[in-house]
C-alpha cells in the first residue's frame, strides 16, 4: 500500500503508483523521458517484496517528487517483467530517458535503498546517470589496464541496457586487448546494425588488421636485415605487428617507409597507417604521436 499525503504539491497518487502491462509504457517509459522512474516487480505472496516496497515508498517520498516510483504485480502483469529478463523478485530497474539504466535485485537496507533513489534523482536534475556513471568506471578501468573490472562494469551496464553501444563496444575492445578476438567479435555481432562507436570502430579495425596477419615474422626480418630498403617486407613485418596488437611497432614500421618513399605501392603503408590508428584509438598515445610523425613526414 501506498503512503498517503502529498509530497513538494504533488499527491503521493502521482509519484507513487501501480501500473499494468497497458499502462507500461506511458507511465514507465514515456514518463522517464520527464524525470527518473523506479519500477518495483513485485508479487503479493512475496516476503521480501513486502519488506523493500515500504522502504521505496518512504525513499521515493523523501526525493520530493524528483523521482516517480511505480510498481507492477508480476503475477497480473507478467509481459514487462519478462521483457527485462526478470528471474526473482522483488526485482527493482531505474528508467531514465525512456531506457533501462541502473537497478538491483532483493530486499536491501534502507540506507542502501535510499542511496539508490537519492543518486537517481540527481541524475534526473541534470547530473550523470547511474548508467553513464558505471561506464565511465568501465572506461576508467579499461585505460589503467584493469580488464576484469572493466569486464565486469560493461557487463553490469549491458545488464541494464543489453543494446547500449558504449557498453558494447568497450566490452569488445577489453576482449580483443586481452587477446580474445573470437569472442570480441561476437560481442561486435550483438550491436544495433550502423551503430557507430569509437570502441566499436577500434575493434572492427583491430579484427581486419589479425584476420590479414601474417603468421611469422622471421622471413621478413631476415629480408630487412640484409635489405633496410625492402618495403614490402616492413609492410609484411608492420602487418604481423598490428595483427598482434603491437600497434606502436607497427605504426613504427610504416611511418618508416612513409619517410623514405611516400607513395610506395599507391601510398599503401599510409593507408594501412590509418587502419592502425583506427585499431588503436583515435585519441591514443599511439595515433597521436603517429600524426604528428606524419605531418612532420608529408610537410617537411
């Protein structure tokens, strides 16, 4: 049951509310679009459900209407709860923007329920949402090399958006820097089609860049050493390197023939260039300090 009264002049009755699978997707996704909504799955037979709806109410309550908190019996209303893949109740998901973004299963402490209402309701007053916060603590673990806490955070974050592109893509991009390209390319395959994605864009070029490697490396050392000048070979040897995700050794290799014939096999180290800046990030160290070696090659 509800609590009564009215909160910052609106009735409990509008931030706080049942809804019905008809009902779903006005005051569930529609009204998220306006401000954060909270969406309890519950079931009357359930004990823990019984435990956390009070403490939502009172949570959501105290938020002065900056959050709307509505609930769905799952036994009479059983589409949605299947939809967002709901295995045990109470089962609660944040909404934002007409989308899934954060969200816990089971009874929690007060403290902690009211912690999750409290940061939903300052995303709603234009702050980060708790989604853009778990991926910004994704990409943060992905550059400090901590692949299994990046790992994890993606796949929290595809938890509550399983088509979100970001997540998709940074989760791709972990698999293939932990040397996984078989399964980073199944999480390439899951993306909406003509997504568009710098994470995404990196690992497509990355998977192009091993699919073209060549296997071993030693036939193409050995022709450089008696041979500096033979530029298929350090094209070959560039191409191995990029395959292997050493993509600052094989921009080395091609800038190097860049440097002493430009427009070598139809300017074709250039070309590859690019391909490897793609697969090593736009804003790396490593496309970096590669542009700049370029303007310095094709300006000087």
């Amino acid at each position: 049951m509800s609590l009564i009264g009215e909160t910052a002049g609106k009735p409990v009755g509008e931030i706080i509310k049942d809804a019905t699978d008809a009902s779903f997707m006005a005051d569930v996704v529609e009204a998220s679009k306006d401000q954060p909504v909270i969406v309890d799955f519950w079931a009357t037979w359930c004990g823990p459900c019984r435990q956390l709806g009070p403490a939502l109410e009172k949570a959501v309550t105290a938020a002065k209407g900056a959050v709307k908190l509505v609930k769905v019996d799952i036994d009479k209303n059983p589409a949605y709860a299947g939809q967002l893949r709901v295995q045990s109740i109470p089962a609660v998901f944040a909404f934002v923007d007409g989308r899934p973004v954060d969200g816990f299963m089971g009874a929690l402490p007060d403290s902690e329920v009211r912690a999750f209402v409290d940061k939903l309701a300052k995303a709603g007053k234009g702050g980060p949402s708790p989604l853009d916060e778990l991926l910004e603590l994704a990409k943060e673990s992905l550059e400090l090399g901590d692949m299994g806490g990046a790992a994890q955070a993606y796949a929290q974050a595809l938890q509550a958006d399983p088509q979100n592109v970001k997540a998709l893509g940074g989760l791709a991009k972990v698999y293939m820097a932990s040397g996984d390209a078989e399964r980073a390319g199944e999480v390439l395959a899951m993306a909406p089609e003509g997504a568009k994605d710098p994470d995404l864009d990196s690992v497509r070029a990355a998977l192009a860049l091993a699919a073209e490697a060549p296997s071993d490396t030693a036939a193409f050392e050995a022709r450089l050493a008696k041979d500096p000048d033979d530029h298929e070979a350090r094209f070959e040897l560039a191409k191995a390197l990029a395959g292997g995700h050493k993509f600052a050794e094989a921009a080395d290799q091609l800038l190097t023939i860049i440097e002493k014939d430009r427009a070598w096999n139809d300017e074709a180290a250039r070309k590859q260039l690019l391909v490897v800046f793609e697969a090593a990030g736009q804003m790396s160290e490593v496309a970096k300090n590669g542009r700049r070696r370029l303007s310095a090659i094709l300006f000087s």
